[in-house]
C-alpha cells in the first residue's frame, strides 16, 4: 500500500514507498526538505524500509553548510569507526 503524507506548509504530498529489495537497489534522498515527514510516515505504517524513488521531490536538496566546529566531531566519529588497533587507517 503506497501511503502519502501532505506537508502542512507547503500543502504538498510526499510518496514514499515501502521498500523490501536489496540495499543497493534502494534510492533515498536524506537531503530532501521533506525526508522527516517520510521516516514518520514510514514509520507510521511501519515499514522496515522506504524508497524515494517514485517521489517528485527525489531531486530536491537542503543547503548545508557546516561550520568548521561541528567537522571536528565529525572527524573524530570517522577516525575512531576506521582506525585499527595498531593506528593505522583502515582503507579499504
């Protein structure tokens, strides 16, 4: 069943769709102005996983500009997920 979501600011619907296929065959725009009405919806109907595929605002994007102190914990959060235990960089 294909739910919609109208946004109450722009009075536009959102489409997601369930999605149950393979990861890399899955499409979602986590840029989108609209992806938090989508993961409530998805998670409304509760489904395990949505695709932005069929959406007319699959292309849409929010700017985001990061300031230099919010990339510090970023930086860190990526060296300790690749960083082996003797150092060194994980790079494959």
């Amino acid at each position: 069943m294909i739910a919609e979501h109208i946004d109450q600011n722009t009075h536009d619907t959102v489409n997601p769709e369930p999605f149950s296929g393979p990861d890399e065959d899955l499409f979602k725009n986590a840029l989108c102005s609209h992806y938090d009405q989508c993961l409530d919806l998805a998670a409304k109907e509760n489904w395990p996983q949505f695709s932005c595929q069929a959406c007319k605002f699959q292309n849409s994007h929010i700017e985001i500009k990061p300031n230099a102190g919010e990339m510090t914990g970023y930086y860190r959060l990526l060296t300790r997920v690749f960083m082996r235990k003797d150092g060194m960089l994980f790079l494959q």
